[in-house]
C-alpha cells in the first residue's frame, strides 16, 4: 500500500524547500550586486568545456561592473545593508539546505 498522504506531504515539503532555497539564493545574488560587490568568477580552463572566455572578455566584464558600481544612487549605508542582507539570504538559503539534509539522514545518524 501506497501513504499518498505522507506522499503527497514530501511533495510539497520540497516544493516548498527548493522555492525557498532558490529564492533567497536569488534574493542574495541581486543584493550583492546592488551593494556594489557584483560576483565575477573567472573561468577554468577545461579540455572539454563548451564556452572559455577570453581574457578581454573578462576584463570587459569587470569594467562593466566597476561602471555599475560608480553609477549606483545608493549611499554607502544602503550599499552595507544590502551587503549585510545577502549575506543573510546566503544563510536562510544554507539552513534550508542543512535542515532538508538533516531530514533525509539526520534519523539514521541520531540513531
């Protein structure tokens, strides 16, 4: 016998976990942005990878965030606390992962 009760509740705790997670990720990338810090990851360099930027690109890339940067209408305050918000989102997102691993496995550990 199939629980669809307890089936359809696992439905939904993940729906609801991965909207939560994605959100506040979301929420994090575009307040670290808006503080000025926009987050360039330079590319590695793979045998089989499809796109490489190129080094131009890349500096390219971090002109146009440092020209976003300096054309912010934010203060210096409103800049920290954006600062200080994504690093909070960042977190809520990394709970919300720890507590779903801990619902999967944390049974099994506790014992």
């Amino acid at each position: 016998m199939i629980d669809w009760s307890a089936f359809g509740l696992v439905l939904i705790s993940a729906l609801v976990g991965t909207c939560i997670v994605v959100a506040a990720f979301s929420l994090g990338i575009r307040l670290l942005t808006v503080s000025g810090r926009t987050p360039i990851v330079t590319p590695a360099e793979f045998t089989d990878a499809i796109t490489v930027i190129t080094p131009a690109e890349l500096r390219h890339a971090e002109k146009r965030a440092a020209k976003a940067a300096r054309k912010s209408p934010l203060s210096a305050g409103q800049k920290r606390a954006a600062l200080y918000g994504a690093w909070v989102c960042f977190g809520i997102s990394g709970i919300a992962v720890l507590v779903g691993i801990y619902l999967i496995i944390g049974e099994h550990l506790l014992g």
